[in-house]
C-alpha cells in the first residue's frame, strides 16, 4: 500500500524500527508527522534524520534527510539531534 492509497500499510510481521541495519534507530529523541504522514526521526547517537514514508515497510522507504555521516561541524553534519520540525514546504 502507499501514503497516497488513503489506507495503512501492511508488513506482515515486519521489523521496520529497531533491530540492525537500515531501519536500525540510534538513541530517537525527536519525531515529526508531516501531512503526508512521512515520519521525521532525529537519532541523536547515529548523528542523523530519517523520513519514513509508508510504515517504512516498503524497499527504500527510509531516507535520510539530515546528517548521517559522523559528528562535526560541516554543512554535511549534524551533531546529536534532540528534536526536528518540518515546514509546510517540505524544508527540515
């Protein structure tokens, strides 16, 4: 199913959050929804932000928006994110 088919996706016993790998959360401290129910997850320990569209049951239905690629100070970097928020334009 998509967000878009108006009903909620199945994973039939999926792990979508958690475990390892992709999906794997690093220390969460912040979540958003946006309109289109993607869910934002700030990770503070994996220095990242994730959106989550369609439970994030589907291939390549986690990505990452923010950070991702260690700590620091660079534009490309994010440092122990606590919180996120979304504009209505899409911008994180």
């Amino acid at each position: 199913q998509s967000a878009d088919s108006g009903e909620a996706p199945r994973c039939s016993g999926q792990v979508v959050a958690g475990g390892q790998g992709e999906g794997a959360l690093g220390n969460p401290r912040g979540i958003f929804v946006d309109s289109h129910q993607g869910i934002y997850v700030a990770e503070a320990s994996r220095e990242r932000v994730t959106r989550w569209v369609d439970g994030g049951c589907l291939e390549g239905s986690i990505e990452l928006v923010a950070g991702g690629r260690g700590w620091g100070e660079g534009l490309h970097q994010i440092s122990n994110p606590t919180g996120i928020f979304v504009d209505s334009s899409g911008a994180v």
